[in-house]
C-alpha cells in the first residue's frame, strides 16, 4: 500500500442498463484499483443512443447540497473525472467542485460527452456545447472526439478526407479555450487504423497511438476508453501511455463484442477488464 491510495470522484449519469457512463465507470476505474465516488448528474432507464421511450431524471437539484456536505466533512478528490452532464446549469456546479472538493493537486478530467458522429446527443444544443468548452478550459485533460472538438472550437466536422493540419487545429483550439492537454479520439488518416492524437501546451508537435481499425463501432466506447484513461493516469501513466492502454483495452471489448447482433446497445468491456488489469500491474 502506498502511504495514501488515490481517491476519484466521477460525475455523469446512470444509465440504468447500456453499458454506458456511471456502470462503466465504476467498475473500470475500480478494476484499476483506484477508490471511486461517484455524482449522478441524472438517473435513466437506458441511454439515449436507439432506445425509445427512456425516462430521464434531472439531478441538478441534488448536486448542490451533496457537495456542501462533503466539503462540510472535508472530503477532497485526488482526480475528478465529468462525463455526460444532465444540464447546463451543472456545468457551473462541477467548476465549483474544482474549487470546493479537489485536493491542491487535483487531476481534472473532462470528457466533454455531448456528440459523436457529427451529431449532438439527444436533448444537447450548442449552447450547451459552448458551455461545454468553458469547463474544458478548466480542464488538465480534455477527452473529446472529433465531433465535440469541432463544436467547441467552431471548427467544421469533418469524417474523413483531413490530414494532419485539420487536427492540429482543433487540438490549438482545445488548448486555446485553457486546457492543458488534449487528447483526440477517432483520427483516422487512412482506412486500416484509428488513433489517438495527444498533445500538451506548449507542444509543436502531436503524439500518437495508431491501432488497428474495427469495421463498425459500439456504443459506449468513449466512456469506456475515457475511464480506462482515468485510471491508467493516476496510477502514473503519461497521456500518451494511459492513452495506448486505454485504447488497448477499448479494442479488446470491442471484439469481445463484435458478432453478437442483440448486443447493438453496449460494448463487452467485461471481458477486457483482465487484460486492464494486468497492464497495469506490469
Ligand atoms: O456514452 C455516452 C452517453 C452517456 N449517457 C447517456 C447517453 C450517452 C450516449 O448516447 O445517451 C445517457
């Protein structure tokens, strides 16, 4: 045991059943052998990405009082890690926890999880995207994919077609808004391989790890990778090699998925949690 084990706060929904958000999160994060508190920013019954007819519960009422009872009790977060938020005014309440619950060194993590596919979730507007880019200024990491990068810098989406310069420019505009690194999901200079694209202020030059490229994506990756990420930098990790481990295991959930045509909604990330494991006990 190390003098004082790590404590992770994580806020983003409950998505009751979809593999998604909060029910990765905590297994993922804890599977990395890190303490996990967790805020629910609302309660659904299931995601939002094919299900009809979900129900959605707004918990912003609840955030405020459950944050003054922790400072009230001093308790401090060594990482805060937000994912999908369920309002605007929540993007507020998390930049108060920065202030109010983080430890002086407190690793902030923002995956800005709004959009994918060059479209908004169900129930985001781009007003809350601009919110969005606010609290990524706040940010020592921020999490995006292409889609959430280009509506926070105001940069054209583009799927395909770009080179290097495209994605140089939404990680400077990333960094413009206050981050401190970035780190891009989804890039993809040719068809065979996907990669992550990380770079820090005051860096020229972007970092990448290139892996293999699946034939069709699952749901609920982001949230998978952007945990896995978490975990893997407070145990120590560099971006660039929490980044390699996360998407390493990403990809393992992945074919672990793949072939299973009634699991559309979801990604096996279970059946990858050894392999987590065992990286990050090497
Ligand atoms: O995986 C991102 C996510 C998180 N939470 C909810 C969602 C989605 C994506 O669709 O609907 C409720």
């Amino acid at each position: 045991m190390t003098s004082h084990d790590k404590k992770v706060l994580t806020v983003q929904d409950i998505s009751c059943v979809g593999q998604c958000s909060l029910t990765v999160a905590l297994p993922i994060i804890s599977a990395c052998g890190i303490e996990t508190a967790i805020l629910p920013s609302a309660v659904l019954s299931t995601h939002t990405g094919g299900f009809q007819g979900f129900t959605f519960r707004d918990l912003t009422e609840d955030i405020p009082d459950i944050v003054a009872h922790w400072e009230k009790e001093k308790i401090t977060f060594d990482a805060i890690y937000t994912g999908y938020l369920g309002s605007k005014r929540q993007i507020d309440l998390v930049k108060e926890m920065f202030r109010r619950v983080a430890t002086p060194d407190c690793l902030k993590v923002v995956d800005p999880a709004m959009a994918d596919h060059g479209k908004l979730y169900y129930g985001f507007d781009m007003d809350f995207a601009h919110e969005m880019s606010t609290l990524c200024g706040e940010a020592d990491v921020v999490l995006p994919n292409i889609t959430e990068a280009a509506m926070m810098t105001g940069l054209p989406y583009k799927d395909k077609g770009y080179d290097e310069t495209y994605i140089k420019a939404l990680m400077d505009g990333i960094l413009a808004l206050g981050a401190k690194t970035v780190v891009l999901t989804g890039v993809c200079y040719d068809e065979a391989q996907l990669g992550i694209a990380v770079l820090s202020a005051g860096e020229q030059k972007i970092s990448y790890y290139f892996h293999e490229k699946m034939e069709k994506s699952c749901h609920g990756t982001g949230d998978i990778y952007s945990s896995a990420f978490v975990g893997a930098m407070v145990r120590g990790r560099t971006p660039l090699e929490a980044a390699r481990i996360a998407g390493d295991f990403t990809l393992a959930g992945m074919k672990a998925t793949v072939g299973d045509e009634g699991h559309w909604y979801g990604t096996k990330f279970e059946k990858a949690l050894p392999l987590l494991i065992h990286e990050l006990n090497r």
